[in-house]
C-alpha cells in the first residue's frame, strides 16, 4: 500500500495513528505530498483524488481511497478485529456519529479559520480557498466560534464517559484529537474551564500510537 500524505497535518496524522494502532506502517509506503506548494490542487494529483486532499491510500489493486473515514474502515477491518470503527452494529452507528461530529464540529471548523480567517499555509494555496466569498476573514471567525463551541460539546460528553463514543478508544477519539492539535496550531485554545476534554486530550497524548505514529 502507499500513503499520499505529509507527515505532522491533522488528516494525515489521523491515518498515522490508525497505522500505527493496528501495526501496519510497515506494509505502507509513504509518499510525501507538498501541501504549500499546492501539489495536491494539480493535474497529477487530482488524477488519483478529484477532490485535492490528502491522505489517499493506494491499494495492492490500484484502488485510491481518499477521506480519513473510508480510508479508516479499510485499516481497521484488514484483519477481521475492528478496534477502531465498532464490533456490534450499536457501536459502529455510534462511533460513526460522533466522527461526523468530531469533523463538522471542531476539526473542519478549525480548517476553514485556519485557511479563511489567518494566512494559513501560505500564498500557493489562497487561488484554491473559496474565492467567491467576499468576506472570508468573516466567515474563517465565524467557523472559529463554531470549533470553540465543539470543544464545550466534547468536553461535556467527556464528563460522563472516557472516550467520545463511549467505553473504547475509537477513530473519532483520533479526530477530536488531530482537531485540538490544529486548533492549537491555529492559535485556538482549549478553554480553561474544559477540564474533561484536557484530562482526556492529555490520556490520549500518553498513548503509543499517539507520541510515536507512524
């Protein structure tokens, strides 16, 4: 398999973890995409994902699978035992909903301040953010408020339960956490207040997979 990725981004780092939680980085080759550069917005690189993001995984069989879901699934049922993604079918609907949770609600939330609202990754990449937007800056602030409330929901959750979906470390354990560390590296903090949501970020940062991905 080959993964098409740069190392240390959010969405990358997902699959990372997800390889390196169920061991198979090493039946993966790595395949360094330059985001700033915008190499994932050109001709060679829409040709395998027409919808310039990355990670891809490029299959044994030249099949391309592009979102941290899908890609996720396909890790995690390799070999029959779905640690990640849910055994029972309570458990898969969910861990499902709170994926789709933990994306539109804090890590895309952070995406579109990071890239809207500050300079983001540079000029390379701004011919490719919404130019039909007249106010960008307005809609990236509005979006920050959004991942700020999405903490408070995580962090209430949290109180009750030691993982986002439950009893078990999940993918969307993975996504709430790649959304802290771009919230960070966006400049958004965690609120103070949100002492359920940092006691679990600072488990999870503990984790193997986590200190040391693949």
């Amino acid at each position: 398999m080959k993964l098409y990725d740069i190392p240390g981004f959010p969405n990358p780092l997902r699959i990372r973890i997800v390889l390196a939680e169920k061991g198979l980085a090493a039946q993966v080759e790595f395949v360094k995409v330059d985001l700033p550069a915008a190499e994932h917005k050109q001709p060679h690189f829409l040709a395998i994902n027409p919808t310039g993001t990355v990670p891809v995984l490029e299959l044994e069989d030249g099949t391309y699978l592009s979102e941290c879901t899908a890609i996720t699934e396909y890790l995690d049922n390799l070999d029959g035992n779905p640690v990640l993604t849910g055994r029972t079918a309570r458990d898969k609907g969910v861990i499902h909903m709170m994926q789709k949770r933990a994306e539109s609600q804090l890590i895309d939330a952070v995406g579109i301040y990071f890239h809207h609202a500050t300079p983001g990754l540079g000029d390379a990449l701004r011919a490719y953010k919404s130019p039909e937007w007249t106010d960008r800056e307005e809609w990236g602030r509005r979006e920050r408020v959004r991942a700020e409330a999405g903490m408070r929901y995580f962090d209430g959750v949290l109180s009750s339960q030691p993982y986002v979906a439950g009893e078990a470390f999940s993918m969307a354990d993975i996504t709430v956490w790649a959304g802290l560390l771009f919230a960070g590296f966006a400049q958004i903090p965690v609120p103070e207040d949100c002492v359920h949501l940092l006691a679990w970020k600072a488990r999870v940062d503990a984790r193997p997979s986590v200190r040391e991905p693949a």
